[in-house]
C-alpha cells in the first residue's frame, strides 16, 4: 500500500530532523562565516563620518542610529565588483584629512560632487544614493516614520453582534 510506505518516509524524515535543534543552538552572528570588510578601521570611521555628514541625529534618529554605516560597508563589501570597490577605497582615501574638521571633510565631499571628474562624481552620487537608500529602507524610518506595514489591511471577519 502507498500509505504505509508514505507513513514510513514521514516518520523517517522526522527521526532525521531531531537532532538539528541540538547542534544548531551554537549558532550566532559571530559563530557563522561572513565575508569580512575590504575596509580597513580609518576608511570605516570616515564612512561613518560621511553618513554622520549627510544624515545627522535629529530626535535620535539619524544615518548612524539606523545602522546605514554598517550598511553601506557591507553593501560595497559584499555586492560590488572589484573595480568599483578599488575607485571607492581611493576616493576614500582622497578625502581623508589630517585634521578631524568636519567642515574640512563636508566641503572637500560636496566638491567631488561638483567636479568635473567622473569618477569623482560617480563616487559622489553612489555613496550619496546608497546612504539616502540605507536610511529610507531600514526598519525604524519604514515602520515609525513612513507608516510601512508588511501586510497592508486589516481582516475584520463578518460578525454581527
């Protein structure tokens, strides 16, 4: 009969599967591989910087406070070809100052995005774009600010009372 031998696959994928919840209870964020950052700790601290810059703290919420830092490190790290993540490593490098004035560091951005060379622009308009794409589509902007709901309407069944 088939429904002995479907009963028999069941109970055997069941057996199988109990011992997942065993080994898998380790797991973590720290525990499971990812691909580390092409950044070194100077380029992170002045993308964050830079976010700061364009996105500051206002009643708590800010580009910082959304994670759109860690965001935009994982997003060139991660999804971007080796070329572009070349280009953005040195005109992160270009930017970088002695001195730790913001207005030094803001000025010297907006120029880039006023230059007249592409590559200058296109890292201007890439690391703008994306800082503005992390902070309109984090959860807190979405939920708190935006009104975004997963599953847009409500079900009130048919009662009559």
């Amino acid at each position: 009969m088939e429904r002995r031998k479907a009963l028999q696959l069941l109970s055997l994928s069941g057996l199988a599967l109990t011992p997942l919840p065993s080994w898998a209870v380790n797991w973590s964020s720290r525990t499971l591989a990812t691909k580390k950052s092409i950044f070194d700790s100077k380029q992170e601290a002045l993308i964050t910087e830079l976010v700061n810059l364009i996105l500051p703290a206002h009643e708590g919420v800010g580009g910082i406070s959304t994670g759109t830092d860690k965001y935009i490190i994982a997003l060139v790290s991660n999804c971007y070809e080796a070329d572009v993540q070349e280009v953005f490593k040195s005109k992160l490098n270009s930017l970088s100052t002695g001195d730790s004035a913001k207005n030094a560091l803001l000025e010297k951005f907006q120029n880039m995005g006023k230059s007249e060379d592409p590559t200058d622009k296109r890292f201007f308009n890439l690391f703008k774009s994306e800082t503005i794409r992390g902070f309109t589509t984090c959860e807190l902007v979405m939920t708190k600010y935006l009104k975004y709901e997963v599953a847009p309407g409500h079900y009130h069944g048919c009662v009559d009372a």
